[in-house]
C-alpha cells in the first residue's frame, strides 16, 4: 500500500481502484480535506468526516441527526429505494432512523430482549453451525469462503437467535441472497426479497404472541418500560434491522478478517499458535484489530444537520447529510500507532468499527462471538488454508456503506 503524493488533486472516490483500496484516498482526505464535500454516485452531495477525533465528534452530536425527514435533498422521498411508499415508512422507522427520545425508548425495549447474556448462551449453537458448514465443504480441499461460510453463518445465527424455524431458514439465505447480490443493481427483485421477509416476519410475531417461547422475538414481545410494550409492527421492523444490521456485517468481519490474515503470514501463524495453546486473548484483541484494519462498515449510516455545524473547520448547513469515515478514522495516525500495520496484538485500540454514542453497534456481543468462533474454527480445522487466486482477482462490493468481497475461493487440507 503505498501513500498518494500531497501535491496530487483529490482523488477520485467511488471508482473500482478506490473500491479495492479505498485507504490511500482516505489518507489523503485526512491530511488536505478532513470534512470534505463530495457527490456521491446517486448524484446526492454528502460530508465525508475523515479524521478520528471529529469522526467521534460527529457520532456523538445531537445535532446531526438520524432521521432522513432532515435531509434537505429528501432523496428517500422520491422513491429512489424502489419500495413502495407506505411499506418504506414502515421499514425505515427503527433504531438507525430514529433520534432520542424514540430510539431511546426502542434501545431500552430491544436491549430487555438482546441482552449479551442471551448471546452468551448462544455460543455452542454458533460452534455448532461453524462447524456444520466446515463439514460440508471440507472433503473437498476447496471452497469460496464467502458463499459457503461467511454468507450463511449470520443468517442461520440470527434466524435461531429470533426463532425462526429451522425448516423456514433457507429461505432466509435466498432473500438476504437476493439483497445482498443485488445491493446497487435491479431493485424489483430486492423489494420483493424485503415485503418478503418483512411479512414472514410479521406472522411470525403475530404466532410468537399466542405461543411464546425462548427466542428473541418473544422477548422482543414480552418486553417492556413503564407498562409499555413494543408494537406488533415496532416488533416486525426490530426483527428486521436485527436481520439487516447484523448480516452483512458479519459476512464481511469473516471475509475481510480472513482475507487480512492471509495477506499477513506471521500474524496468521501467531494467532495459530496461540490457539493451538488453548490460548483466547489473541483471537479476542485480533478480531477487534481486524475490525479497525479493514472493518465491514466503511461508513458509518447517514446523519443529517437540523442546525448548522462547524465540524473540521467546515460549516456544515441545515439539512445536509454526514458521512462518517469509519475506515478512514480507524487509519489516522494521530489517533493509531503505525495505522497502516496490522498488529493482533494492539491493546489501545479504541476503534469506531461498531461506531460510538448513542447508535452504538447493538449487536457487537453476537458479531464479536461469530467472528471468534470462525476465525479460530476455520485456523484450526483448515490449518493450511491459503489464497486459490491472485489478490488482484479478487473483486470487492464496491456499496456506499459497507466493504466486503464479492468471493474469497481457498484452497486448503482439513484436520480431524
Ligand atoms: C449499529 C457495525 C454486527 C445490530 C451499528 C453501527 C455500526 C455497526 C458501525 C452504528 C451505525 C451508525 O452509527 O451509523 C457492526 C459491525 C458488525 C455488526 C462491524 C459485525 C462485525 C451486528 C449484529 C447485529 C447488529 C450481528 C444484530 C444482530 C445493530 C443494530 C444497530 C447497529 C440494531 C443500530 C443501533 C442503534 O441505532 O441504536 N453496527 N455491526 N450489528 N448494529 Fe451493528
């Protein structure tokens, strides 16, 4: 990786070189333009918030808002995410659109139900599903480790956590198929993979509440603050970001950590031989510094100004929308000894990967448990595991928000 010159214009974001290595642009915004103006590939201008200490600053300031009612271009409002309107103002109204005081009111209900307990005791079953994918692929001493591990991972993990039956599963892996395959392509076969499993969803609430069990989404149910009890359709559109925030993330954590490490051999080795020790505290401190290295959630969701903001010397306007760099932060070296340095081992590493302040990262406990799990399952039963093609084959995603790759194939010979 190598540094853009400083006497070089900006450079130009959002194309396929800035997609497979976004992080020398992002140095070059910190040094010369850290709150940057810039328009974005749906036509709409957009704040690109560079540097670690205003990254947090802008997380945690009231002022910028969640809601998209602000934003003064009202993109959402021409019907340019291809759902339907009524539907879309349902989908739209959960934790990541909302400010206090309703998203505080929704944060205490869903974390009655989502509590790191619950996870805690999730972890065999995580274990479980780890190892069941490895079976199925491992005999063959080839895999693509996005489609066959890292994609249904966190959809089988969050659809038991729910209680989503398990015969009812697999069609959960075809919709967040769909939505992932078709992120920024044809929209038709997105909203229909969304009404789709938005009314599943929604049944499922409605049976859950005659006939409760164990799972989250009785507990989404039963929980309460003051008397006061979520919706049936404030249950159905937590289901949903629960499903939609903690998807593709987790594909990513698995597909980017993996990729990370098998760039970097004698990090990889390390951590193999503290796991061969029976040892925890490496994978623990390196699954957070694959976060912060090349972490699943580039920028952090839209924020929009409802009054004006001085942010990095710029004068952010009323109605204007904020992107926070989470990728470009966790790589300032104001903030990170040697950012650029991937270090398992790192100990002050306070990054944003899981963002900060109040829309902090609900489901951080489930993401660091599945990431664990797979990272050490998949260096422990496939030891030898390596690249089957050129780093520079490999295709990244290329969305707006998240980074991740398109297929991560491996070749490798199993154990046990
Ligand atoms: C929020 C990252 C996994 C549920 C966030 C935010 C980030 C993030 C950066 C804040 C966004 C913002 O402020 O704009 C990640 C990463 C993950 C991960 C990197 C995996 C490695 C999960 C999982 C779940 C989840 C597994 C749930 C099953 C949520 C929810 C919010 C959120 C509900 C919204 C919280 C709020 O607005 O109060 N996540 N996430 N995430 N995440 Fe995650």
């Amino acid at each position: 990786m190598h540094d853009l010159p400083s006497d070089t214009p900006a450079p130009s974001l959002f194309t396929w070189e800035f997609a497979t290595d976004p992080y020398p642009a992002y140095a070059w915004l910190r040094e010369h333009a850290p709150v940057h103006r810039t328009r974005l590939p749906s036509g709409v201008d957009a704040w690109l918030v560079t540097r670690y200490a205003d990254a947090r600053r802008a997380l945690a300031d009231p002022r910028l808002s969640k809601n998209p009612v602000h934003h003064a271009e009202q993109p959402h409002a021409k019907g340019k995410t291809g759902i339907p309107g009524e539907r879309r103002a349902e989908l739209m109204t959960h934790l990541l659109n909302i400010d206090p005081p309703d998203h505080t009111r929704l944060r205490r209900l869903v974390s009655q139900a989502f509590t790191p307990r619950r996870v805690a005791e999730f972890a065999p079953r995580v274990q479980e599903l780890t190892d069941g994918l490895i079976d199925a692929f491992a005999a063959k001493g080839e895999a693509d480790l996005i489609h066959d591990f890292a994609f249904p991972l966190p959809i089988y993990a969050i659809c038991d956590l729910l209680g989503v039956p398990r015969e009812d599963q697999d069609d959960f892996r075809d919709w967040a198929g769909m939505m992932i395959r078709h992120g920024g392509g044809p929209r038709g076969g997105v909203a229909r993979s969304v009404k789709r499993m938005r009314g599943y969803l929604a049944e499922l609430i409605h049976r859950k509440r005659d006939d409760p069990g164990d799972d989250l989404i009785s507990g989404l149910i039963r929980a309460s603050d003051d008397g006061e009890h979520l919706t049936e359709n404030e249950a159905a559109a937590m289901a949903f970001i629960l499903l939609f925030a903690g998807f593709e993330t987790t594909v990513n954590l698995v597909g980017n950590g993996v990729y990370a490490l098998l760039r970097h051999p004698e990090q990889r080795r390390r951590l193999q031989r503290s796991l061969a020790a029976g040892e925890t505290e490496l994978l623990a401190t390196g699954i957070e510094e694959l976060l912060r290295y090349d972490g699943p959630v580039e920028l952090a969701t839209w924020r929009y100004a409802t009054e004006p903001v001085e942010l990095g010397g710029q004068r952010v306007a009323v109605g204007d929308p904020v992107l926070v760099v989470l990728a470009a932060a966790d790589r300032d070296p104001e903030r990170f000894a040697d950012p650029d340095r991937l270090d398992l081992s790192r100990s002050d590493n306070k990054h944003l990967g899981y963002g900060h302040g109040i829309h902090y990262c609900l489901g951080a406990p489930l993401a660091r448990l599945e990431g664990q799990t797979a990272l050490a399952t998949l260096l422990t039963r496939l030891p030898d595991l390596r690249l089957a093609v050129d780093p520079s084959d490999l295709r990244w995603r290329g969305g707006l928000i998240m980074r991740g790759l398109r297929t991560l194939p491996v070749q490798f010979t199993a154990v046990r």
